[in-house]
C-alpha cells in the first residue's frame, strides 16, 4: 500500500479498518455464545459447581473487556 496519504489510500486504509472490526465483532459474539451455552448446559445438567464456576469466569473477563472497551473510545 503506498505511504502517501490520498483519498485513494485513505478509502482502502478505512475498508480494511472496517473489515477487521467486523471481523472481530462477529468473533466476539460467537464467543460469547459458545461461553453461555456452555453456562446454560452445566445449570441444565445440574451441575452447580461447574456453572458458578463459569459464571464467576465469565464475569471478571466481561469486566476486563469492558473497560478496555472504555479505554479505546478515549
């Protein structure tokens, strides 16, 4: 891609950002559906350790993502 900074090489660099965050969106959400299937079938099955376990997991990395989410919106 050429260095200098064009309407041209401007519009590329901006389908290329889009493409990579729709990609990274569409990850996130299958991620995160596998993660509360996989909650959904430990309280299914009772198995009750295992589910809180899970939930307690998934919970302190929502929080993480949240507020590294926060951070590049500054």
């Amino acid at each position: 891609m050429n260095r200098i900074n064009t309407p041209d090489t401007r519009r590329m660099y901006e389908q290329a950002k889009r493409k990579a965050k729709q990609i990274c969106r569409k990850k996130k959400r299958v991620y995160w559906e596998t993660q509360l299937q996989t909650i959904e079938n430990h309280m299914i099955d009772k198995d009750i350790s295992n589910f809180y376990q899970e939930v307690k997991k998934n919970k302190i990395l929502g929080q993480e993502q949240a507020s590294t989410e926060a951070k590049e919106r500054r």
